[in-house]
C-alpha cells in the first residue's frame, strides 16, 4: 500500500481560505439540493457471514458434505459492505418472513477512506 501512496505538500500560506468564509450560505443550501440526484444511483450493499482462505487443491478436494471453518465466531456481528466497503456491523433479523439486518455499528469517515485505498 505504501508503494502507491505519495505524499502530498501544501503550502498552507498559499490557500485563500478567507474566500471560502464568504460564500453565502445559499450557496451551501443550492449545493445541497443539486446533489440529491445522487440518492437514486444503485449500490450493492451485502451482507458477509464470514470468510477464509484456501489452497487451490483444498479447494478442489471439496465434495459433498464438507465443513469449511470460517474465520468468525458464532453469533459474532457480520460485515456489511456497499460497493466492497466496509460500511459497518450488523445481526441478522427476519423481517415479514424474509431476512433483513440490523446495524449494530457503522465505521467512521477515517476507516471507511481506509477500506476504499485497499
């Protein structure tokens, strides 16, 4: 991961910062109500039970009946991803005789960005 990243150097003392104080706040508001198409783009949002690694020929020995541990523990919170991103935790419920999940705990911004630079 290091060997992609670059560092990135801003000279604080050259940003006019002032500008951004001023904009109105109808702006803000506008900015706001023009991003709202974004509420009907799609997303894949899934549900992950668990997950492991196998060698290929493991893999292939696989038949009928076998049992592949898994790298979480029962009753232990499972990943919810949109896109293949972590979004949070969450417990299987059943909902109108279908599942349905409930977060128990969302990520922050700072793991979120963490999850997408992977």
């Amino acid at each position: 991961m290091s060997e992609q990243t670059e560092d990135l150097n801003i000279d604080l003392d050259e940003l006019d910062l002032g500008s951004l104080s001023q904009e109105p706040q109808s702006t803000n508001a506008t900015a706001q109500q023009d991003m709202s198409f974004i509420r009907n783009i799609p997303v894949n949002l899934t549900l992950e039970v668990a997950s492991t690694e196998l060698m290929v020929g493991d893999l292939m020995n696989v038949s009928l009946g076998t049992v592949i541990e898994l790298d979480k523990l029962s009753g232990e919170a499972m990943d919810v991803k949109v896109n293949g991103t972590l979004l949070g935790h969450a417990e299987v419920v059943i909902v109108n005789n279908k599942y349905g999940l409930r977060l128990v705990n969302v990520v922050d911004d700072n793991d979120m960005l963490k999850g997408l630079t992977k």
